[in-house]
C-alpha cells in the first residue's frame, strides 16, 4: 500500500471530529498562548480542521490539485497571526492526537509517513521549505 494510502486508512479509522478535538487538547495543552488567536467557536472550528485535513489527504497523491487551495490557506492562516514556527506546534500536537485516536495501530512507518505528509502540507501552506 502506497503511504498515501495507508494514511486515509488510518484517517478513516478515527471517529469524526476525535481527531481535531485530541489536536487542539494537545496544541493547547503545549501553547496555551496559542488560544488567543483563535476566536470562533470551537467546536465549529474543529470541524472546519477535520474536513480540511482529511480532504488535504485525500489529495495528497494529488499534488497538482492542492497548491493553489493549500497556499491560499496558508495565506489566510497568515492574516490570522499564524506565524511559520506556529506549524512545528501544531505538527507536535497532531501527531500526538494521532498516537493517542490510534492507540496501537499507530507504527513507526505510519509516524514516518505521517511527518513526510505534514511537511509537503506546511511547504505548501506556507510557500517554504520545512528542511
Ligand atoms: C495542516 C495545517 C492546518 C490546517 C489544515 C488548518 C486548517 C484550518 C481551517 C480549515 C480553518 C478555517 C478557516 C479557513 O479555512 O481559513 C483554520 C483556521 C484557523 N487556524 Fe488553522 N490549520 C492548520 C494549521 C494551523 C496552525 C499551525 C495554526 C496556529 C496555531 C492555526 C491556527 C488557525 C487560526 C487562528 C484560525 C482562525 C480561527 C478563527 O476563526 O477563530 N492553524 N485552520
């Protein structure tokens, strides 16, 4: 299996909206500075990360497709004060909510393949590379 696919197998396991709610515990838990720069309901903005995400992967053998919606993305997460540090705490918090939805289905190839994912996700946000 390709580890794009293997990724949305592993998405797809987890109940709808477990993930962004153990993401944001995790990123908060580590940045609780982090909070102020977000001012919609929670909940609303869970599920808003949740369908993103998971559409991001779905997309990621893909990549033609993605660098526009995924720049435009990283632009509007500047004007909300997401500076480029913001994204390794964010990348953190994500693969700790990912160990802790997956429990032991979470491996070491999976981590692998997740890193190499989020990092092509954060190039393209952010117009950089993450080296
Ligand atoms: C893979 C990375 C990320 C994805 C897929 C993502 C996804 C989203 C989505 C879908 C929204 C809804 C609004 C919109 O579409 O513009 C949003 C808003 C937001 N995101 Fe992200 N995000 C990511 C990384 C980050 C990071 C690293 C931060 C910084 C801590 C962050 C902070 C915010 C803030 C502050 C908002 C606006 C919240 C509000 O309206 O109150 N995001 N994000």
């Amino acid at each position: 299996m390709s580890d794009v696919a293997h990724l949305k197998r592993t998405l797809d396991r987890i109940p709808r909206g477990g993930l962004a709610e153990a993401f944001y515990r995790a990123l908060f838990a580590a940045h609780p500075d982090l909070r102020t720069l977000f001012s919609t309901d929670p909940g609303a903005m869970e599920q808003k990360f949740e369908v993103t995400l998971r559409s991001i992967v779905e997309s990621l053998d893909r990549p033609a497709d993605m660098a526009v919606p995924l720049r435009t993305l990283g632009q509007r997460h500047e004007s909300y004060g997401v500076h480029p540090d913001h994204y390794r705490f964010a990348g953190e918090a994500l693969r700790e909510a990912l160990r802790e939805c997956l429990g032991e289905t979470w491996t070491p190839d999976l981590e692998r393949a997740w890193n190499d994912a989020y990092s092509r996700i954060v190039e393209q946000m952010t117009g950089k590379p993450t080296g």
